[in-house]
C-alpha cells in the first residue's frame, strides 16, 4: 500500500532563471508504469548544479525555464506505479537519475550513458531532486543497507563518476594514476582507484586545503600543479585522470603519462584546448572522456558495505531545502568539500 503521508503538494527549490532560485508549492508527481515516488531525504551540490545557478547554462544545455536542480539523490519509496511490487514501498534508495529510451542502439549494447534521448535529472528540461519528492525507474532506484547513511547513499552518484572514470582508465592493480583536482570528484577517483588495487595515488591542486583532505580520502600523495612541478614531471603514470577542468592541469597530466598509458577527461573545462596531437601519438597515449555511468550502483554500494571507500566523511557543509541558495555557493569557503542539502 502506498504510503498514507504523502500530502496533495511539496516543496520545490526552483532556479527561476540565472541566480535566482525560489522556494514553491507543486503538485507531488505520479509514479508512472514501471516507477517509483521517492521521499527525498538528502540530496549533494554538484559543480553542474552551481554552474546552471551562476552561468545559466553548461555548453549546449540551456536553462530557458524554471528549473529543479540536484541530482545527487537518496531517499525513501513511499508509492509504487504499475508493474512494481508494493513490497518496494518502505525501502531505502539511491537514485540513479538516468532515464534512457532503452530502445537505441546504444542503450542495446549496455551503453545508456550515451543515449541521445536521455532524460537527466536537473538538465534542461527536466526538473531534478531539490524538492520533497521525485519519481524514477524502479530499476533506477538501488535499495541501500540500513548501515549507510542518507547523505552517503546521495553521494554514490559522485562515487558512480569516479568508479566510471577508473573503468574508463583500465586502471588496475599496482597502477600508477595521477589525478588533477582534489574536489569531491578528484576524492571519488582517488578512492575508486585505491579501491580497484592502485599502488599510487598522485593527485594534484593549488588549494593547500584540498591536498591536506585528500590523502585521508584516497590519495597516497598530493602536490602543488607548480611549485611541485617537477616532481609531477618526473612521473611516468599509468593513467590519468583529469578532474580539475584547468587546461594547465591536462596538459600538464598529458605529459606525466607512460608510454602506452591512459587519460581520461572528467572535469567540465574549455569546450576546446589545444593538445600536443604529435606527442600523443608518439606516446601512443589513449586519451577518453567520461559522461556520466554505467551500472555503478552496485559496485559503489558493495564497495561502500566493504569499507572499501569513504563517503560520509566527504560532507563538510549541510543546508535545509529552504537555503538552497546557501548550498550552492558553499564552494566560495575553501574549507568546503562537499555541501549537501537535507531535505527530510
């Protein structure tokens, strides 16, 4: 049975166009065939929810209508549609906030990341989880262990990132891996990469803060981009992954890579740089990039049960639904790592 509490309305925090988010009352959302509806409990700021607040935009993806942002969800089923059994309702989940078409091509061949009818959530035009409830494939809503917290269960989205970036990266163990940035993406890649047995960890950042954090999260070593230039030169990396989106960051990581190595771009930067194509080549260097996940879920829950990556301790700054606002520009403290809004 459904769950008697959901009320007729919720509250949405709503980006009403470039830097103005408004607190409102919708209707909750139906639970089409196939889905479920979410009581949403806790849900992580991400760079591209700060950059549609600030910039109105990321490349292509226009904000041209009130829009709910957040992404990084985790929650409660509280109703079911058609075709789900009821037992579901009561469990907790982690979303997946992925809706492919499941009919292209891509889709078919296990690779839905890239499905060109994706609806995404908190990319225009679909709203995301910055409000009391949410729908999703039931498919898409991973059920969590009760040992793990709400607020890490909305953080296996970023941890899907990293676990995708270090797929992408064939990163394996006794591996050498450089990582630009020590955010919270950075953090997830790090772990990730500990995780699938890599002996060393380089991750690199200007912020004296973020390298202090970072060896507690995954890395074994972290240096400044410059003053420690040449130690980071000195590397012959099996792979690496860029998270920073600087341009000085990837051309440096580029130069750090064995020959036969991999890089991976993750960090949203420049839409174009200028890269040294003959050296690349020479190096015979794979270079890829990453867009969103693959079935993650599991592994990141597995990993997470097995001690394996640290997630709650990535939370440094928390909000109520009605200071959204506040969440989003928590990145101007440099003491901020990860700012998540508690919204039940």
């Amino acid at each position: 049975m459904p769950d008697p509490s959901v009320p007729a309305t919720m509250r949405a925090s709503v980006l009403l166009e470039q830097g103005v988010i408004e607190m409102q009352e919708r209707p909750v959302p139906v639970a089409g065939p196939g889905e479920v509806l979410v009581r949403v409990a806790s849900v992580g700021v991400c760079g591209s929810d700060v950059h549609y607040y600030r910039h109105g935009r990321i490349g292509d993806a226009v904000v041209d209508a009130p829009l709910v942002l957040g992404h990084e969800v985790s929650g409660t089923v509280v109703d079911v549609g058609s075709g789900v059994p009821e037992t579901r309702v009561g469990e907790r989940v982690a979303i997946d906030p992925q809706v492919p078409c499941r009919r292209c091509r891509h889709c078919l061949s296990g690779r839905f990341n890239l499905c060109r009818e994706m609806r995404f959530y908190a990319t225009p035009p679909v709203d995301g989880a910055f409000a009391d409830y949410v729908t999703a494939p039931a498919d898409f809503a991973h059920p969590v262990p009760g040992t793990m917290t709400d607020e890490a269960a909305a953080l296996l989205e970023p941890l899907s990132v990293g676990l995708w970036s270090i797929h992408k990266a064939a990163i394996g163990p006794g591996d050498q891996v450089l990582v630009a940035g020590a955010g919270p993406i950075g953090a997830m890649v790090a772990q990730a990469a500990r995780a699938a047995g890599a002996a060393d960890v380089v991750v690199t950042d200007l912020v004296a803060s973020r390298r202090e954090r970072i060896t507690s999260l995954g890395a074994t070593r972290a240096l400044h981009p410059v003053e420690d230039a040449d130690a980071v030169a000195a590397l012959e990396a099996d792979s690496f992954v860029e998270c920073s989106g600087a341009t000085p960051a990837l051309l440096q990581g580029l130069r750090a890579v064995r020959p036969g190595g991999s890089v991976v771009l993750v960090g949203m930067g420049a839409d174009e740089a200028a890269l040294p194509t003959a050296y690349l080549a020479a190096m015979e260097i794979s270079l890829t990039g990453v867009f969103r996940y693959v079935d993650t879920w599991p592994r990141g829950i597995a990993l997470a049960q097995a001690g394996m990556v640290e997630l709650d301790a990535l939370v440094t700054h928390r909000y109520p639904l009605e200071e959204v606002e506040a969440a989003l520009d928590a990145d101007s403290d440099p003491q901020c790592m990860k700012a998540v809004v508690q919204v039940s």
